[in-house]
C-alpha cells in the first residue's frame, strides 16, 4: 500500500468511526455497556491488507461485514450487535448486497443509520429489513430511542445537532461504501 493509498483508508476509517463514536457515546450516555467490536477495530490491521484482489471467501465477506458496535444492556441482560452507517442521501441509500451480507451473516443485528433529516438516528433490526436500495426512515426504520428505550429525547436533540454538525465539515459525502467491500 503506498502512502496515497495509507491516507486515504485512515482518513476515510476516521470519517466513518466519527459517526460510530457519536452513537457509542449517545448509548453509554443513556446507561449501556457499548464495546468496539468491528473489524475497522478489532482487525484494523487485516483491513488495512484486504484489498480489491482479495479472494472474496465466506470468511472475508464475514469479516467486512461484521458489526462496529457490540451492546449490553444490564437491565435486560442481552447483548446487540450494531452497525452504524451514516448516509447524507434523502432517502437513505444503502447497497442491497451489503443488507443480504448482513443477514447472511448477522441477521440478528441492529443496523442505526444517521441521516441529516427528522430525529437522525433511526435503527432496525436487520432481520425485519427488506432487500431495497433505497430505505425510508419513518417506514423502514424506527427512531432510536424506540429501539434503545433507555436513550432519552434529551439526549437525542443534543446528538442530534453533534451528528449534524459532523456531517456538515466532512468534505467528501459517504454514501457509498468503499470499492473493497463489494
């Protein structure tokens, strides 16, 4: 990987995680146990070598498309598994192959996606998500809160306005996923 190419994967590993921090810190806020748990985390290293030209295999389509967030929650004793994807489309897009890997793989997952409209963050379970590329966030998805019912109105509006704020100073919108992960 020569410099160019080393730049650009940890700046855009730095975009995407700052949308994953700002729902990390928005769910421990609110009382649950949230722990890094993607491979952009636990395998940086691995990603960092799994390029294009990479044999496509059941265990490397497991890898890139394993979770970034794993959640417990003490009251209801159970652990989530979140993927976070921020989209600046209205309405959001999402490549159907990416949601027919998550079922494959993490079917009882919970993908949050942070869209610069409404309440910003929505969450659905992957399992009750249809195959489309195209996703409406009041009939697709579910606010936050109604998912995470200890995460307050509160502390929605002031996220809400981080998330926004965030998406306004990124320079390149990040609506699609990179070439790698197809």
């Amino acid at each position: 990987m020569n410099n160019s190419d080393k730049n650009t994967f940890y700046d855009d590993m730095l975009k995407g995680n700052a949308h994953k921090n700002i729902v990390k810190n928005l769910l421990e806020k609110s009382g649950y146990k949230v722990y890094s748990f993607g491979y952009e985390t636990l395998l940086s290293d691995v990603k960092s070598r799994l390029t294009k030209d990479t044999k496509n295999s059941r265990t490397v389509r497991r890898i890139r498309s394993s979770p970034d967030l794993l959640v417990y929650d003490e009251q209801k004793n159970d652990l989530m598994l979140v993927e976070v994807k921020m989209r600046t489309s209205c309405p959001p897009r999402i490549k159907p192959r990416l949601i027919e890997r998550y079922k494959e793989f993490w079917d009882d997952s919970i993908l949050v996606i942070v869209v610069k409209e409404g309440n910003v963050f929505y969450a659905q379970r992957i399992s009750e998500l249809e195959t489309t590329p195209e996703y409406y966030r009041i009939s697709d998805f579910e606010k936050l809160q109604d998912v995470f019912i200890r995460v307050s109105e509160k502390d929605i509006l002031h996220y809400r306005e981080v998330a926004l704020e965030t998406m306004k100073t990124q320079k390149k919108p990040t609506i699609d996923e990179p070439e790698e992960e197809e």
